[in-house]
C-alpha cells in the first residue's frame, strides 16, 4: 500500500512537470496531510523538489497549540522548513468554516513557493460536490475541485501567488488511512470533525455512511460528473472569450449583451466576475442584471449591486464597478506635483509624470503647490485656448465619464482655478507651450 501510494503521487508530479519545484505542504496536524507531507518526504530526493511547510492556526479548538506544536515536531524530525501563521476567524454571516477557508488561502497567498500542496482526496471532492449541489450552484461551482489551479477566484487576483496542488484527490481516504498505519504515522485529531452541526461533517459522518452502504462506487462516480461539468465550464468560458470582443476586465458593450443568446450573455457576465476574482453572484442576479442592460436606452444609466461589487450601465457601457466610496466633500491636500499623493478612503494614488510640451506647466508648481480635492459642483474650465469657459458637469457629460467616476475623481487646482480633470485633461491658462518642461498627472484609482 506505501509503495502504491507513493507511485499515484510520483505519476502525478510527473505528469504535472513538477521536477525540480518549490512545494510548500498545507500541514493541518490530520491524517491526510501528515501522510502527504510523508509522500512527499519520500519523494524529494528523486523529484528534485524544495520542499517546506505552512500551519495555519484558527485559534479555534482549545487544542490549536498542542496541533501547532504537533507540526513543528513533526517537520523538525523531516528537516522541513515549516511557517505557522496565526489567523483570527471573525464570522461575517458567511459561516465559520467559510471565513476561515479564506483566511488560510490567505496565508497559502504570501508562502514562497512555487505550489502549495493541499491534501485534498476523492471523499472531499464528493462532499464538495454534494455541498455545492445542495446549495444550488451552477456548473462552475459543481465543477468541482482540480488537480492544480491558481488562487485567483478566493485571494482577489493576487500576482505572483503559488498554484494550488492536490496530488491525493483521485485517492480515496480509506488508502490514505491504510498508508497511515501501514507506516505507523502518528497525526492529530479535530475536536470539531465529530460535529455534525457544520454541513460538511453531516454529509461525511451521517448521509454518505448510508450511501457508501447502497452505492459504494458513488466517490468516482460524483467526480467523473464534476470533471465533465468542468469540460462544459471550459467550452462556455471559451465561448465567452470569443464573445468578449470589447471585453476589457470590468466592461462590455451593452449592444453586444442584446445580439448573444442569454446562456452565452450570461457566461460574458460571468467571465467579467471571474476575469476580477470577484464572488460569482447568483444567476437569478446575473439575469434581472442582463434584462435591464438590455432594455436600457443609449443614454440611461442602471446599476445592479452584487456585495462588493455592482454591474453599472452608461451610454450603452456595461461595466463592473468594485464598490467604493465619493471623495469626502472635506478633504483636500497640497500637491507640489513630484510626489506621490496617496487619496483617502482607498479612492487611489495621484501620480505624475515628467513631460515636455504638454501636461500642466511646470512653472505654475515653482509659484504655488496645487490643491487635490473632489468635486463641489459649480466648478468650470476652458478646454482649448479657443473655446469658452465651460462647467465641468457638461464637460464631464461630453467626454463620457461615468457618473460613478466623477464622485471620486481627484481635481487639481491653482487657487480656485481648476487646472485639471481625469479624462478631460489640462486646462487651457495652465497647459505647457510648446518645449516647456511640464507635469502630467495621472490618477491611478484604488
């Protein structure tokens, strides 16, 4: 059984190229991850692997420490590095088991490493696939869980974070348990898996010890199911990439939502959630969200809230909008146009750049710092030398700025002249001349 295990994960690593790669081990102190850190132990050598550890502390169990010390000891004896990250689980109306699933991605999120190998095996992929059922997911959800992934979709899109590893999860946990013992390894028991009140240990410890009895093979049944859902998942994801012709990660024209059928609309609506990272809202959601972005005339304005989130439609632009709030009607700053001025309430940085005969002349900073504020109504600007003064909401109006955008948007100003608007560009009186050294603000939202 210890041989035959070993060559599953061996077959595996080969077959995912992963000679040679950082792995670090998510170690909870259980069984099933004590036997792959074992697996993997074994393997180092002959895979060329650089092999570490990470212990992610709920603080939940009044026997964290004692798990915690548990796995120092147990890499110390296997000369394993190992990072314990200390986590407080806060519930926010998602559930405990919810919160602290995100908290440890989290943390997988800042190990350096290339993948981070979790032991997820064939039980876990059916009750997942049961839980999603039961809760009504759609394809993606009922998808299932895959041998490698990215962590894109729980850590918001995070760059440089190590894929996500399972190279026990077409391995039934009875195996795992013969390797267990076989080798006499020692491992920690959770308190908390004998408490049927969280759904996960419901299905395990009650309704699938009845399925098991009537359909034994139900395991790799459930996920050949998921892993066909995933082929139909790739296939719509592929459909909408083909679609997303103006697709740019957080927008779409709204003409293009009302030539597509409403299954591959819908998949376009999708993608923009999932091209962001963002929680996948409910199809019922996503569909009074695509019935009112059609409907919408060129020049009417919708917003459909998702969480964090909201999809907005203007002058027949569909975007996802990430929910943030208007620059505070009191907050202002100085600007001396070199330095970066980070803008309150998350609302982004002001930068600048050096130019030459464009941008707001160099000159005007060299007399005074400019003012950072937002808007106040009744602010006005001349465009172009030859054009008259005008007010910045008809302005705003004619370049197309979203409505959602001109709350939030920083204004620099000379004294009480507006010198500059995002998207609209330098006003006239303070714009370079020809060869003259000037600054071009640029404002990077948050």
């Amino acid at each position: 059984m210890t041989e035959e295990l070993t060559a599953v994960v061996n077959d595996m690593l080969n077959a995912h190229a992963l000679r040679g790669r950082r792995v670090a081990i998510a170690l909870s102190g259980g069984m099933d991850s004590v036997v792959l850190l074992d697996i993997l132990h074994a393997l180092r050598a002959s895979q060329e692997l650089t092999l570490s550890a990470i212990h992610v502390n709920h603080q939940l169990s009044a026997h964290a420490g004692q798990w915690e010390e548990f796995c120092r000891s147990l890499c110390a004896r296997r000369g394993i590095s190992l990072t314990v990250q200390r986590v407080q689980v806060t519930p926010d109306g998602s559930g405990v088991e919810a919160v602290a699933r995100r908290l440890r991605y989290r943390a997988y999120a800042c190990i350096d490493a290339d993948y981070v190998a979790l032991a997820h095996h064939l039980d876990d992929q059916a009750e997942t696939f049961l839980l999603q059922l039961l809760r009504g997911a759609g394809p993606k959800g009922l998808a299932g869980m895959p041998v490698i992934r990215s962590q894109d979709s729980v850590v918001g899109g995070m760059a440089g974070t190590p894929l996500i590893l399972r190279p026990l999860l077409e391995v039934r946990r009875s195996r795992i348990e013969a390797y267990a013992k076989s080798r006499d390894l020692e491992w920690v028991e959770d308190d908390s898996n004998t408490d049927s009140r969280y759904d996960r240990n419901y299905l395990r410890n009650e309704l699938l010890v009845q399925l098991d009895a009537r359909f034994p093979g139900y395991r790799e049944t459930l996920a050949r199911v998921a892993r066909n859902l995933a082929d139909h998942v790739l296939l719509a994801e592929e459909l909408a990439r083909i679609d997303a012709q103006s697709l740019d990660r957080s927008a779409i024209s709204a003409e293009r939502l009302r030539q597509l059928s409403d299954a591959r609309a819908l998949n376009l609506l999708r993608q923009l959630f999932s091209d962001r990272g963002l929680q996948m809202p409910p199809r019922a959601r996503l569909e009074e969200a695509l019935r009112q972005c059609r409907e919408a005339g060129r020049d009417a304005e919708i917003q459909v809230t998702f969480g964090d989130a909201g999809l907005r439609c203007y002058r027949d632009r569909v975007e996802l909008v990430e929910n943030s709030p208007d620059m505070p009607a009191d907050w202002q700053s100085r600007w001396d146009g070199n330095h970066e001025l980070i803008l309150p309430d998350g609302l982004g940085v002001l930068r600048s750049r050096a130019v030459i005969g464009e941008g707001i002349a160099r000159r005007h900073f060299e007399i005074r710092a400019a003012t950072v504020r937002g808007r106040s109504g009744g602010e006005r600007m001349q465009p172009g030398e030859n054009r008259p003064r005008r007010a910045l909401k008809s302005l705003l109006q004619e370049h197309a700025i979203p409505p959602w955008e001109r709350s939030r948007m920083p204004l620099v100003f000379f004294g009480e002249q507006l010198a500059w608007v995002p998207g609209i560009g330098v006003a006239a009186e303070f714009r370079a001349g020809a060869a003259e050294p000037g600054i071009s603000p640029e404002w990077e939202p948050g």
